[in-house]
C-alpha cells in the first residue's frame, strides 16, 4: 500500500511534468482557464494536506522534536512560508482538529464537521476556511456548539455552491450511493458559482450578527479602546502617521479621497482666506479671558474629565474635520451630491448596523449618532421589492446653528473646550420621541462626547430654553443638574 509520502512524491513528479513541458505559450485562452481550475483544485487539495497534517499531530511535540520554537516556524521552514502564512495554518488546524475519545480511542467530530470535510474534498482551502469560521469564532462562548454546527452547515453548502430549491441556502444533507448530494427531502439541489473568500466571509458575518445580537457592545469597547491616530517624526522629508480608524471614519475617509480622486472632478479647491496664528498666543489669551483656574466643574487640569490619550484625540479630531469637510460646498461631488456617510440599520431595536465600504456590521450607536445630525430615509420593501419610501430631514439650518453657537460657544460637557462652530448639533430630546429640530432642543456636542454620549454618564435637558447637564457621580457627587460654565468668550464668535 503506498504511503502518504509516496503518493505527494508522485504528485510532485506528475507537476515536474507539466511545468517542464514548456507548453504553456500555446495554450489558448479556453485552455488557461481550464488549466488556472485544475490548478485552484490541486491547490485547495494541498492546502488540506498540510491542515489536516497539522491538525492531526501534536504541534508542541512535533516542533520540539526537530529543533523548532513552534510550529509556525517549523511550517516557515517546511513549507518555505512566511510567519503570517504559517500563522494562517495553524489557526485553520485549530477549527478541524479533532479529539479522541478517552474511552473508545475513536476521533471526536472537529470543531467545524462540514467544513472540514468541504476542504477535504478540495472546495475550500486555508484563506477560505478562514473567512467561515472567523466572525462566528470572534464572538467566543456568546455562540454555543449547537448554534456554531448549524453555521458549520450552512457555510459548508455555501463554500461548495449549493443552494436549496426553494430558494434557501442549505439542503444538502444526504448523499445517494452514487455520490451525488440531495436534499433532505430527496430533492437535487441548485448548483451556483462556489463562493470565494470574501462572499463567504460576508455570509459569515450575516450569521454571526443573528446568532450573536448581543454582540455588538463588546465589538464597540474594544473598537473605543483600540482606536487612534498618531504622526511621527519627520524621516527623509515625509511625517509617518499610523492608526486605527472606526468603521465610520474609514467609510468617511474613504468617500471624501473617492471624491477627490474622481477624474471628472477639477481635484481639491485652492485654499483661500487662510489666516494662522501663533498656538501658544492663541491658548494663552483663551485662558487669560476666560478665567477658569478657579472653576472646580469646567477645568480640567488632572484630565478626570477627559480620559482620552493623545492618539485617541487626534483621532476623533480627523473625525470630525472630515465630517466637516464633507459638508464644505467646495467638496467634489459623488453622483450628484456630496460624500454622504450612510449608515443601514435594519429597524430601530437593532444591534447592529451597515456601512457600505465597511466589510464588517458596527455598532447600533453609530447609525443613532449619525441619525442625530442627518437625514433618516425609510425605506420599506416586500419580498426585496421596494414598496414604499420616506425622507425626514432633521438637520439644523445655518441660521439655527449660527444661534446654538452663540448661546453656547463650545461643547457642552464640562473640560471640553471644542468651539461650538466645530461641533454637532445633538438633539436633547429624541427627534424620534418628539423633539423638534429648533434651537429650544440643540445643544453642541463635539464629536467624542456626541458619540459616547448613550454609555458616558452625562445627561443633558433644557429648561426654558437654557441647556442643563447632569455628570456621573465621580464628576458630582450631589448628582444634580447645573448650568454649564463657559469658558469663551463672547467676542471669540462676533
């Protein structure tokens, strides 16, 4: 019987053949195509020789035994792959790995049954087994073993190009004695075009938001946690800036450069009135007519009020200068309009929400944040048919914000001096629950505090026209309402 090795050898030697036959200049097209398929299939074969090679073995074990620190270097070695590769390798063991039963010594099913099988029939390999499994393995413990097979199943008919005939993904549950698969009902299912990496990775994050609802708070923490922006010293004449943009940022980012870079726009509009005025004369003079040293609610000298590190704050700067920018009337167009953010939330109790740009779902606080400062369009479908559609306009005029602006100066949270003419207009009462888009019911939240402002403690009302704000009990232990205590001036906005 020929071993494992003999067999690879022989399909070492059989491609040793083809590659040296020197035939590929007199391919036609046709026969490329045919050739790239034969070659994807030979690939995704490998590929699930090498994972199950992996996942079947012990890996401390069998890199220790040959010299190697881990198994990601002995792949790097073996395999002559990069670290990232490797790692690739090893995370895609881990989801078809199979234990053995204590008691019968019989292989236990793998974490992930139908797709492990799908690449052992060479309709997925690594990149792809990666893209199924990733998202649902993100949400941890939240998504239990029978929820994570059901998935398992689902993506296993999607990665090999089923599709059920009534119309539904899955189906193919049985297998005829001639191979073929069928449905549980005995019906043949639908065959369509096998999904790459990307659909997949699409279903699976579809998946992982039904089965995981709940989901979204942690996603939105540790997105909070992880952001921000940074600019280096200057190296051969250019500043570095590294970073970790939200969801909402990037998609901003991203339709202002697609505006920019339209080749039937003229490019950026020459900057004009430009004035600049020395930082350090600017802030000291702030400070000097302000005088807030002495008030214990709106200064912030130890930064209790404001925790953000610099690269956070730099962050949510370019945030909110790019929403600004995008309302400029200066800015290129897209299609007839300008580089609208849009933000899908599928009804008003959602979890999550959509992007588009954005491959993965954010959080339900970014479509209520950007719903807060926009416009809301409903729009109302039957079986993917548009029936209906609504349009309700709730931003603030030019002259109702030039007003909020002079009443309040800068941003209403206490330690927060960001100018009003920087900032959203937030709704104190919900546009939803009634409130109106009047200057009775705006205040200016800078980007930061607008954003957080659901989970951050503050609360904010109007009392006969005037903002109140009402702070955690860290901030005020009486936990009672106050006016706020402008720092400004009045002459900074004549």
């Amino acid at each position: 019987m020929n071993s494992t090795a003999a067999l690879l050898d022989r399909v070492v030697a059989d491609l040793d053949q083809v590659l040296g036959a020197d035939a590929f200049a007199a391919l036609s097209d046709a026969e490329r195509l045919v050739v790239l398929r034969r070659a994807g299939d030979a690939l995704r074969r490998v590929e699930a020789v090498v994972v199950e090679t992996v996942a079947s073995s012990d890996p401390v074990g069998l890199a220790n035994g040959v010299g190697c620190r881990s198994m990601n270097e002995l792949l790097q070695r073996t395999l002559r792959v990069d670290s990232r590769a490797a790692a690739q390798i090893v995370k895609a063991s881990r989801a078809v790995h199979r234990e053995t039963d204590l008691t019968s010594g019989a292989p236990l099913p793998a974490r992930w049954p139908a797709l492990r099988q799908a690449m052992l029939d060479g309709a997925i390999g690594v990149t792809g087994l990666l893209a199924a499994t990733g998202p649902v393995e993100s949400a941890g413990d939240r998504i239990g073993a029978a929820d994570r097979w059901k998935a398992d199943a689902v993506l296993a008919e999607v990665v090999r190009g089923y599709v059920a005939t009534d119309g539904t993904d899955g189906g193919a549950e049985d297998t005829d004695a001639d191979g073929g698969d069928t449905d549980a009902d005995g019906t043949q299912p639908d065959r369509v075009p096998a999904a790459t990496p990307e659909d997949v990775k699409s279903i699976a994050h579809a998946i992982a938001l039904r089965l995981d609802p709940d989901g979204a708070e942690p996603t939105e923490q540790r997105a909070m946690t992880r952001r921000f922006l940074s600019v280096g010293r200057m190296r051969d004449g250019v500043y570095p800036l590294r970073g970790n943009l939200l969801p909402e940022t990037y998609a901003q980012l991203q339709l202002l450069l697609d505006a920019q870079l339209n080749p039937k726009t003229d490019g950026p509009p020459a900057p004009e009135g430009v004035a600049f005025r020395p930082s350090d004369d600017a802030g000291n003079d702030r400070a000097d007519d302000a005088g807030v040293d002495g008030d214990e609610f709106n200064s912030d000298p130890r930064s209790v009020l404001d925790t953000r590190t610099r690269g956070q704050k730099q962050h949510d700067a370019l945030t909110a200068a790019l929403g600004i920018a995008a309302r400029n009337a200066d800015m290129p167009s897209l299609g007839g309009a300008a580089p609208t953010l849009v933000v899908h939330l599928d009804s008003a109790d959602s979890s999550w929400a959509t992007i588009p740009g954005v491959e993965a779902p954010v959080h339900a606080a970014v479509a209520r944040h950007a719903g807060c400062t926009g416009t809301i369009q409903r729009v109302f479908t039957e079986q993917g048919r548009i029936v209906g559609m609504t349009v309700t306009d709730r931003i603030f005029t030019v002259y109702q914000r030039r007003a909020i602006t002079l009443r309040d100066k800068e941003c209403l949270i206490p330690g927060c001096h960001v100018p009003a003419s920087w900032c959203e207009i937030h709704h104190v009462t919900e546009w939803a629950r009634g409130g109106p888009t009047s200057t009775d019911n705006g205040v200016p939240l800078c980007w930061w505090h607008h954003r957080s402002l659901e989970y951050s403690g503050w609360e904010i009302r109007m009392n006969h026209g005037l903002p109140e704000i009402r702070g955690p009990a860290w901030w005020d232990p009486e936990h009672r309402w106050r006016t706020p205590r402008l720092s400004l001036p009045d002459f900074a906005y004549t």
